[in-house]
C-alpha cells in the first residue's frame, strides 16, 4: 500500500482508475502477443509435420 502525506497528495478516485484500466489493457495486449506467438508456433510445427509426413510416404512409394 503507498502511503501519501497528505490527502492532496493521493492521485483522486479518476486517476487511480485509469492507471488500472491502462495496466489492465497493457495485460491483455501481452496476453494477445503471447496467445498470437503460440499459434504461429503450432502451425509451423503442424506444417514441419505435413512435410515430413509427406517426405516419408514419397520414400514408401519410391521403395
């Protein structure tokens, strides 16, 4: 908890809200980065697998 000197010191009831708010929306922005970098990771090792998936059945074929 911050303590303040005085009442003129403490940011009003407006204030402390919108810094809450601007810390939450920064979170959720950090959270859709990660969510985003998740996805484009699964999908390249989902593509890394068709291709070598599709790599191993040209070898069956051939042999």
């Amino acid at each position: 908890m911050v303590r303040f000197r005085s009442k003129s010191d403490a940011p009003d009831l407006h204030t402390q809200l919108e810094s809450m708010l601007d810390q939450v929306w920064r979170s959720e922005a950090d959270w859709r980065l990660w969510d985003r970098l998740d996805a484009a990771v699964k999908r390249e090792n989902l593509r890394e697998q068709r291709a070598k998936d599709t790599d191993d059945r040209d070898v069956e074929k051939a042999a």
